[in-house]
C-alpha cells in the first residue's frame, strides 16, 4: 500500500464513481481500476462491491477509508508546513511600534524571530500609538503593535495583554517618600506638574483622562516627549508622569519610584493591528505567532487579560 494506491482509493471511496474518480485525479479510468486491483491484491480483501454500474464500498473498505482520509491528510499538512518553512526563509516584514515597546518589549520579539527567519528583512518604524495606526492605515507598515481600543475603520486588532499604568514620581520626592512603595490614589499628584507625551501618544490622553477621573485637571510642566525623555524628567524632580509597567520591564531606574494607583485604576492593552483588507504574508503571520509565544513568556498563558481586574 502506497500513497498514490490512497489518493486513488480515497477518490473512488469519495465518489462512488470509478469514472468521476478519474477525472477527478486527471487518469484515465482503466488506471483507477488497475490501482484499486492491485490494492486488493495486496490486501487480499475487497474494498469495493461491484453491481453492474453500481459501486459500494464492502465492510473492508469502510474501514479503511477514515484511514485514507486521516493519512492523505497529515501528509498534506506535512507538505504545507514545510512550504511554509520555505517562504519564512525569505521575504521582508514591516512593523510599526510605539518607543516603549521598541525599547522593552521588540529586542526578545526580533531575537525570537531571527531564530525561525533569518533571512527575512525587517522593517521597524517608531511613533505614537495613533501614528502607528496611521502606518498601518496608509500601508507605511504591515504590522503594528497599537494600543486599544483602535478607533480608525478597517483595522483589524489581536490583543497581547493588559498592563497597569503607574506613577513614576522622583525617588526622593514627597509622593515617593509618604507612600514608601504602597498604592496611591492619583489625587496626591494634584498638585504636581505632569510631563506630558506627544500628542499622537496614548499615554497623553489617558494622563489626562485619568486625572479628570480622578477629580482635577492636570497642571503641565513639560509636553511633547517620548517615554525616556519624561522618564529623565521625572528623574530630575521636574514633574510626574503616568507610565505603562512595560517602561519599567528589565531596566533599572534608581532614580523614579513607580507607584501604582489605586484610584482610578488605569490600565492599557497593547495589540496586534493590520489592515483588514490586506493578506498577511507568511513572514508577517509568522512574527505574530513568535509575538505571542514572547508575551506568554512574559505574562503567562491569561497575557490578553494580564492583571485586569
């Protein structure tokens, strides 16, 4: 029994049909019925009963066709997997993250990825979660780590996780020293100067929309920076801010107390995000499968749901 003698029985088993079977397998039809002879022969059993015109499969071959089926199956699963490997082995991929993650999250992602598809290109574009999702809407990238919810049409989005935003305030300021490590409610910032982000960040709006929940309107002392120019800011006493956990995944920073805060409970979720209308190449699919494999490392098998509460 071989491979081709189980297409060719699978085919006549389908249809029921010596004739159809062959035109389905594009051979003439004395090749079926020679195949399935001699398939007979080396079982010494019959797979079919034959009436005239009419076939039915015998007690033998109802047996062996889910058999046929679940091999001629496996076997063309094997034969995509390694197409697969072949197409991951080149090509190019673009990706468009916000500076936080490039900085955090994107270095174990690429070394993961290097590892499967070495010779794939890799293009990296930097901004704010909105400017990301402009890349992605303009075609810039084909990929995108965004922050939900995505309110733009036509984007379609796969979460990754939920993380909470802290408060990063001077080691050595009031805030630090009277909550010494505990959670605070956002109402002791009150009073502080925010370092506030890029307008096209998240964070921006959620600083904002988190000290409006809170019961104030946030006082700026600086605008406009990225993650580690606020992070420096805050370092040197000249305000506070609010930050994602994953700012503070794997670097030390003697200088910034990150509290978290008890009130309101502020959280972000990141996302994978591309465009609905555009199919995926393999290197792409392939890099966000290798994106999940690295965030379950990170947070564990619940990462959508990551300490929500």
């Amino acid at each position: 029994m071989d491979v081709r003698q189980l297409e060719i029985f699978y085919e006549v088993a389908h249809r029921l049909n010596f004739t159809a079977a062959a035109r389905a397998l594009h051979i003439a039809q004395p090749a079926v019925s020679q195949s399935i002879a001699k398939l007979e022969a080396d079982l010494g059993i019959t797979l079919f009963d034959r009436h005239g015109r009419t076939v039915r499969l015998s007690e033998a071959g109802n047996r062996l066709a889910p058999y046929a089926e679940h091999i001629l199956a496996e076997i063309a699963a094997a034969h995509q997997a390694i197409a697969e490997i072949r197409v991951q082995a080149a090509g190019r991929v673009s990706v468009g993250v916000t500076p936080t993650v490039a900085t955090h999250l994107l270095p174990r992602i690429l070394a993961r990825f290097r590892a499967c598809c070495p010779r794939v290109e890799v293009t990296l574009r930097e901004g704010g979660a909105r400017g990301v999702v402009s890349m992605i809407e303009r075609g810039a990238v084909e990929l995108g780590i965004v922050v939900l919810p995505v309110e733009a049409a036509g984007i379609t989005t796969d979460p990754l996780f939920t993380e909470e935003l802290l408060l990063a305030t001077a080691c050595d300021s009031q805030i630090a020293i009277g909550a010494q490590g505990d959670a605070v409610d956002l109402r002791v910032a009150a009073h502080e100067p925010f370092i506030l982000y890029g307008a096209s960040y998240h964070l921006r709006s959620a600083t904002i929309a988190g000290c409006r929940a809170a019961g104030f309107e946030p006082r700026v002392g600086l605008a406009g920076g990225e993650m580690e120019t606020v992070l420096r800011m805050v370092a040197e006493g000249l305000g506070v801010s609010l930050v994602p956990e994953l700012a503070f995944e794997g670097v030390p920073r003697p200088a910034v107390v990150a509290l978290p805060v008890s009130a309101p409970h502020l959280t972000r979720t990141l996302a994978l995000a591309w465009r609905e209308d555009h199919a995926l190449a393999v290197p792409a699919t392939t890099f966000m499968r290798v994106t999940h494999e690295v965030v379950r490392a990170l947070h564990g098998d619940d990462s959508a749901s990551h300490r929500q509460t």
